[in-house]
C-alpha cells in the first residue's frame, strides 16, 4: 500500500539482578490467566492490548538483543525509531558490535550497565530457548520476540520462571499504536486513552 513503511521480518536478523517491583507487578498481570499464584504456570497466553499497554508504561530500559547497524536490518530499523520516538533508554547487545547508532553495543545482556526493563529479542527462532535463559539468568522481567518470531515452549517456559513473554510483535508498531503514531507509516491507530480526540 502506498505511503506504508515496510517493517523487516525479525527472524532473518542475527546478531547479571533484580528486576523493578513495577515490571513484576505488570508482568504478574500478563500471567494472570495462565494458573493460580500457588501453582507454576504450565500453558501461556499472549498479553491482551492493556496488558502489553501497561508493560510499555512501566518500562523505562530497553536492551535489543541481536542489535544490528545495517540499516536494511529489522533491528536497526526498530532502534532507530525508539530513540527518536520513546523516552526509553536503549541499550544495544550484539557481540559483535561495538557501537550502533552512536550508542556502545555490549556483548551480552549480563555485561549491561543495569538490568533492562525488557529485551527485545532479534535472533534465529532456534537461539529463542537460549535467549530466555539469559533473560532469566539477568532478572529481566519482559521478553520480547519480534516480528517472525514465536516460540510456545520458551513461552511456557517463561512463564513458569516468571518472565512475561510477547511473541510475534513489533515494539516499534506497538508503541506507535499506543502513542497514536501509526498513521505517519501508513497504519490505523488504535490509541488506548481516556482522552477525547480531535476531530
């Protein structure tokens, strides 16, 4: 469709803590309904839009895992409109990266300044289970899978080591969908606000 910016599949893309009391509070909520409190959770269910909403109000760190500086790249194209568009900070993680976009690129996510509020996960689907163990290993309490990406077990798995999981979503187009920024690349918003909008 004309006027639409393309978003790159991210499965082509390749490439230690506590986690904040607000992101397990939303990360406990996108859980809710796969078991009781008592119970591990044993099935997964995605994060409704006021769930993934509430993820995003809470997150203040980003760490994009698999972090690229081609610009043809899925990732670069993400990172590029979260530091222009969100009040993230975004740290990039590729071993082998140095510097994106200005930015220092770490090696891995336990090397990090801090734990991050969420990953945004660029790799092939078959590293997805290995990503989580790094995501679990650091406290991260969001792991989030690209465009092209979905794993039901590593969700599953997630889910019972207390990490939330979102799979098979943009960030980019999420938090634009949110913010009422879709329509400039060509998308319907579906803003989530009590605010009246302008007609």
């Amino acid at each position: 469709m004309s006027g639409t910016t393309p978003v790159p599949d991210a499965s082509t893309d390749t490439g230690a803590v506590a986690a904040p009391e607000t992101l397990r509070t939303a990360a406990a909520d996108a859980r809710a309904a796969t078991g009781s409190k008592d119970a591990p959770a044993t099935t997964w269910s995605a994060p409704t839009p006021g769930q993934r909403l509430r993820i995003l109000r809470r997150t203040r760190t980003v760490a994009v895992l698999g972090a690229s500086a081609k610009p043809s790249r899925a990732s670069y194209f993400v990172a590029t409109y979260l530091l222009a568009s969100s009040d993230f900070e975004v740290w990039f993680v590729n071993p082998n990266e140095t510097e994106i976009l200005g930015r220092p690129c770490y090696p891995s996510l336990a090397e990090l300044p801090g734990v991050p509020d969420l990953v945004d996960v660029f790799r092939r689907p078959a590293e997805l289970g290995a990503v989580l163990d790094e995501v679990i290993a650091v406290g991260s309490p969001v792991m989030w899978m690209q465009l092209g990406l979905a794993d039901e077990d590593v969700a599953r798995r997630g889910a019972e080591a207390g990490v939330t999981v979102v799979m098979n979503r943009c960030l980019k187009i999420e938090h634009a969908r949110f913010h009422g920024g879709l329509h400039l690349a060509g998308f319907d918003t579906g803003v989530i606000s009590a605010k009246r909008r302008a007609r």
